[in-house]
C-alpha cells in the first residue's frame, strides 16, 4: 500500500494484538518477551510471565475492544511507538474509553512489544 | 524481509538520519508479516537426558565453605543498561571462594563437580547469561572456569544439589529472540583452575609482587610482563596469566586488596584469550583504564568478553587484531561498538560520543525503584512539561524549536464520525487542507507524520491558540533508560480564540525524549491525540485553577522575555505566572525585579502559592 511501513507494522500489530485480547489473553505471551514491561493503570509489571498473569487475572471473562484511533511512529532506535485510543467493554460493564500506548521492537524478523501503557479514559467518550 | 537494521546503542542524531533514509529505502511494497515470537523447539536429538541418574542422588553439599580470607563484602548492586531493555545485574554476596573448593568438603565428603554447558551460548552476553540463570534458579551458585568454547558457554560447579537446580532452569529463561535457553548439565572432573590453584605460599608471594606494583594514588596496577618479574622467578613461580589458575589467583589478589582499582596494565602478557579476564567484571567493576598492548588477541569478539566494564581508556596496539582492520577510523569504529562510552584508544582521544558525554546529565541515576522514576525524573518531566505549555499556550509557539530534536517526529489524530453532517470543528486542527488525506477509515482522520523541528513547530503554529489546565494533567512514565525517556500526558485544554472558542478538549499526548544541557529534555517523537472533552470533563475543566495573574487577554511574550520568566522562575522559586507578572511589573527589567522580589519575600509579601510546590 501506500502507507509508510511503520504504519503497515503498527496496524498490523494492533490488529493482532486486540484480536488476542479479546479471544483469548492467556495467549498474550507471544508477543512480549522478558525484558518486556506492562503500565496497567500506573502499576508495573515486568517480563512475559508476570504480563500475562496480570491480563489473564483481570477480573472479566468477555472483553471486546474498538479502536477509535491509532498512530504510528518509528523512533531513534528503530522502535515503532504506537498509540491507540478507544472503547471497551468487559462483561456487562458500561462501556468505557481507553487509551493504550505500545513499544514495538524487532527481534530476529519478528516485531515484539518491550513495553505497554495501559490507561482507562476518566470518563466515557461522548 | 529484512526490516530496519537494529542500531545498537545509536541514538545520536546521525543514527537517527540512517533510521530515516533506510526506513525510506529499504523495503518494498510487501506488506510485512507479522509474526509471533518463539520458535519450534529444538530437535529431540539435541535435548539432554544424559546426567539425570545421578541427579537423583539426593546428597547435597552446603554451599557455604570457609573462607580463609577476610569478610566478602556485600556487593549488591543494580545496574542499567542500554538498548531500551532494562536489565537488571545483581551482584551475589559470594559466600563461597574459589579457593576453599578443594576437592574435599568439611566434613570429608568428595564435592562432586559438573559441568554446565549452554549450547550456541555462545552469543549471550557473560553477565545478562550468568545473571537471567541467577534469577531462575532456586540455588545461589558460584561459575568456575566460564569460557566460550566454539557455539558453547561453558562453566563449572560444585555441588549435586547446585547442578541439579540449574538443570531445572533448562528451557525457563528466554534469550532477546525469544528463544528458550538449554542447559545441559554433566559430571565433570575437577575444574582446571581449582585442580591447579596457587599453593598458600604461591599466593602469598604473588600478593606481595603485586603491591610493588601497585600505584595507590593513581589505583593502578601495573602487571606487564608478569611472568618475568625478577621476584616470582626468584621465588620459581610461574605466572602464566593465560592460564586460568594465574589469571583467577591474580584477579582475586586484587578483589581482595586493591577492590577499587582503576587502571590494570596487562601488556605484554602473551594472552589470547579474555575468558579468564572476564570474570573480573563481577569482581571489580571499578576498572576504567585496560592496558591490553602487546598480547596475542587475534579478534575484536574477545573484547566483547569485556564489555561489562566500562572502559575510558583502553590500549590494544601489538595486537593481531589491530592488523585485521583495512584502515584506522574501521578500527576505531570497532572498538567502540563494544565500549561505547570509550574515550581514548592506544593514546588518542576519541570524539566523545554525542549522548554520554559527561557534560551530558544522566537522566537516570541507578537506583533501586527506578521502574516508577525516581523523584528527580519526576520533577524533571513536570518541569519539562510546565515549559513546554507554556510556551504552547503563550501567543507564540516558535519557541518550541529549542525542545525539538532536529530529527523529530509529530503525529496528530483527531476522531472523525462520519454521521456528522457539518464537519466536526476539530477540523480546524487540519488547516492545511492540501495535506489531508481523503480517510480510508473514515472514522479517522490523521494528518501525516511531521519530520525535523522546523516542520513540527511549523505546524504547531497553525494549531488553534490554547489554554492547558495543568492541574487536569495524568502524567504516566512508562519507559526510561540511561538515553531515553517516555511519557504520556492525559488532560484537558481550552481554545481562547477563533470559531471554537470556549471549546474544551481532551488530549493524549506520548512523548519520548532524550537528554539535553541544562537538565533538560528534547522531544524525538511526539505523538498527540485530541478529541471533543466530554460534558463531564468540561464541567470539570479549570475548577481547580491557581489564581493568575495574567489579565484575560494573554499577551504575548517575545522569546527573549519567555526565557527571562523561565530564568527568574528558576531562581526565585516562584511559579511562571508569577514570575511573570513580577517582570511585567518592573518592565522587564531582570535586575530590578530581582530586587524587588527579593525585597518583598523578605517582608514575607508574597504568599505561599505563589512558589513551586517541590515534588
């Protein structure tokens, strides 16, 4: 396509990534590696196994996840920092605004996520 | 495909210039797959089962031996790499020297050896390999004899209990590709340099060899041509440092004697190999100053072995390896790959490299609970972001220049419905209506990514006139190594002009920045998310607003009158508003607001919030 291949990469790793959360999160695993590092709602949480244990604890069974926007950016060190805004609704939940920042990182030809930022909107969207 | 190469620890502005250009350049229109980490795991034949009859004998040695020297001191420590992985090196309390493992223990039992084997280890890092193995296994345990041999890293230990623990954490501990690491764990005989340890009286002639040698106000220690020191061949000693024995005997003598060495001179050494200096970086740390001249290093890998330490000086010449380069700044260049803060070579004075140089703050100083930021970092990012909105709020964004790195990159997205029938007044955010894409997601409108500061401010410029309620701010840090910081900011704004003034609005803005003079920060990506603030959040918006002092139409300050608010604010302590309005009253004239403040804070005039709240 047209889009610069940063975007094609962040996208493409959104798409996968939300599609994991919302099927099944335990398989997260995959897509971080030990030195990775999750900010969920200010807490940290260090290294694959520690992330997964975090997501697959939280306290819902069906989350579904919509994007309202995502941004893409490569950085100094050829990272890729993307940036996603949307809903959420977990379970019977009210739906909720979130807005999630990823890292991602090539190893060895596959783009892996070293850090995560996780952050529920004050306040419902609109 | 082969995506963006990995720049190792470049994060200069030239690295950053090749990012770009091979971003550009070297890939096609294919779209990428995106793959999942992990691997198949390796073929059954390579998987060990051999060794595992003896692990079930339960006998187990206590790990804790005596110690003929004097008290080990704890040597715990945290520190931070680079390559925006946080790594974290614990030195272990070692407890057991390499000296007490005879082949005996206390109470006359053999201890029994092994050897621990890491298949294509090859290409791990001693320290990261020595210290993930730490973490995931359930006994502390001293390496004997580390070394890379072929595809392998090789160590030695004492002890069933200790090997059968280590066997455990075979396939437990991911590499950087994510790969599982093996460790095959086999009984060995007794490991070279304790079958071979230095006699008492050896080790004790050695010692008293080495302090002639040792400069104490410059904590160097000279060991060139060791093995020809009239007093060791006197004494008919043979200190052959290539040899594991000399090389572990005398690196012991001086974590024991000279623990904060600085400078070590091994030229002339016949060594060829670095394994056995290696361990030094665990040992003593301090060491700044290498004089490897005049030895038998064949290739620039075997320093690798050595890149723990960080080196300033470092001396190679007489080397094969110095032969292998076509021409001296590829040799150079070599070298500093793997000592990146390396500041001279065989003499010369190297150009300081662009980030870590020492005039350069670091921007975090190792500490134990670095994960949440230190309390200085903290301050640092608030501070940052006071400045920067408040020049972003100020009539005049030019200013901006000065945060930006020159290869920087802005982003901005708004949400865009397509049941809207007027066009959403967020589209004022899209002035320049030429470089609008038509939205394939028409839920989504983002304007293509700004490049070099220029650009970016330019743009900024253009953005509707705003008012930021700080005290709405959600500052997250979430990212941050000795060269790179990251940080998200949640929060509300006004726009005080135009079509949709009045308008409140809600922003995620992403920053990452780098290091800069003064304490400071410089934006490299920057990344902005603005949408419609909900009617709660307007309602909630400015509630908590400090009382200031500016009159209801801001005026506008030149960027010279901007950096004497920011400087009289520094040293006065009071906020920017109040600072500004202190030189506004006496006519931008520093000296005689200086003056005047002063005066008035020792009459106990101005009220308390009138200064920075330290955080």
């Amino acid at each position: 396509g047209d889009k610069p291949i940063w975007e094609q990469i962040g996208s493409s790793f959104i798409q996968h990534y939300y599609q994991l959360f919302d099927n099944d999160r335990t398989q997260l695993g995959a897509i971080y590696i030990d030195a990775s590092c999750l900010t969920w709602e200010g807490q940290q949480f260090q290294g694959k196994a520690a992330i997964v244990e975090k997501l697959s604890s939280l306290p819902f069974q069906k989350i579904q996840h919509s994007i309202t926007a995502q941004d893409h950016q490569p950085t100094p060190d050829s990272c890729i920092i993307s940036m996603v805004v949307g809903q959420l609704k977990a379970d019977e939940d009210p739906i909720m605004g979130f807005h999630q920042m990823f890292l991602l990182k090539n190893i060895n030809d596959a783009w892996v996520c070293t850090n995560d930022m996780f952050r529920l909107a004050l306040h419902n969207f609109g | 495909m082969q995506p963006f190469k990995y720049d190792d620890g470049d994060s200069s502005p030239q690295g950053r210039k090749n990012v770009w250009s091979s971003l550009r350049g070297n890939f096609g229109r294919r779209n990428p797959r995106y793959e999942r980490g992990g691997y198949e795991p390796q073929p059954s034949h390579l998987q060990e089962d051999d060794g595992s009859v003896l692990m079930r004998d339960a006998r187990e040695d206590p790990q804790i031996r005596h110690t003929p020297y004097s008290t080990r001191r704890d040597k715990r420590r945290v520190k931070w790499q680079n390559e925006g992985h946080i790594h974290i090196t614990m030195w272990r309390d070692r407890k057991t020297p390499r000296r007490g493992m005879g082949e005996n223990t206390q109470d006359g039992n053999p201890g029994s050896w092994f050897k621990i084997t890491i298949p294509y280890g090859r290409k791990y890092d001693k320290t990261w390999l020595m210290n993930s193995i730490q973490s995931h296994c359930s006994v502390p345990f001293t390496p004997v004899d580390f070394h890379y041999a072929k595809n392998q890293a090789r160590f030695f230990v004492q002890g069933v209990g200790t090997a059968s623990a280590l066997k455990d954490v075979s396939y437990k501990i991911y590499d950087e590709e994510n790969r599982k690491i093996t460790i095959f764990v086999n009984p060995s005989s007794v490991p070279y340099s304790v079958r071979y340890k230095l006699e008492p009286e050896e080790m004790e002639q050695l010692k008293l060899t080495m302090n002639k040698r040792y400069d104490i106000s410059q904590k160097a220690l000279d060991l060139q041509s060791l093995r020809f020191d009239p007093d060791l061949v006197g004494h008919d000693i043979d200190i052959i440092l290539n040899r594991r024995n000399c090389m572990t005997a005398t690196l012991q003598i001086i974590e024991e004697n000279y623990p904060e060495l600085l400078s070590l001179n091994l030229s002339n050494n016949k060594l060829y190999g670095l394994d056995g200096l290696s361990d030094i970086i665990e040992m003593v740390p301090t060491v700044k100053i290498l004089n490897l001249s005049k030895n038998e290093l064949n290739v620039v890998w075997e320093l690798n072995k050595m890149k723990g330490l960080e080196l300033e000086e470092l001396w190679l010449e007489g080397n094969p390896l110095c032969d292998t380069f076509p021409d001296q700044p590829t040799y150079i260049s070599a070298i500093k790959d793997c000592f990146p803060k390396l500041l001279r070579l065989d003499g010369q004075e190297l150009s300081p490299p662009v980030i870590t140089d020492t005039d350069t703050p670091c921007l975090l100083k190792p500490c134990k609970e670095s994960y949440k930021g230190s309390d200085a970092l903290k301050s640092l990012v608030l501070q940052f972001l006071q400045q920067y909105y408040f020049i972003y709020d100020s009539g005049d964004r030019q200013g901006l220049l000065h945060a930006y790195h020159d290869e920087a990159c802005f982003s901005l997205a708004i949400p865009f419905s397509p049941e809207d029938s007027a066009p959403s007044s967020l589209c004022e955010y899209f002035k320049e209506s030429r470089n609008m894409k038509k939205p394939k997601d028409p839920s989504l409108c983002v304007q293509p990514l700004k490049h070099t500061k220029c650009d970016i401010v330019g743009s900024l410029c253009v953005l509707p006139k705003t008012q930021h309620d700080l005290s709405s701010f959600l500052v997250d840090m979430w990212f941050q190594t000795e060269k790179m910081l990251c940080f998200s900011v949640n929060g509300v704004f006004k726009e005080v002009e135009g079509k949709s003034q009045g308008s409140v609005r809600a922003f995620t803005r992403t920053f990452i920045a780098i290091p800069a003079g003064n304490s400071s920060l410089c934006i490299v990506n920057d990344e902005l998310f603005v949408r419609d603030a909900t009617p709660s959040e307007t309602q909630n918006a400015f509630s908590n607003q400090e009382p200031t002092l500016t009159s209801s139409s801001m005026p506008t300050l030149s960027q010279e009158q901007q950096e004497m608010v920011y400087a009289f604010s520094t040293q006065s302590g009071m906020k920017l508003e109040w600072s500004q309005k202190c030189l506004q009253d006496n006519e931008w004239n520093y000296t005689r607001a200086g003056q005047v403040f002063t005066m008035l804070k020792n009459e106990g005039k101005i009220p308390e919030e009138a200064f920075k709240q330290t955080t």
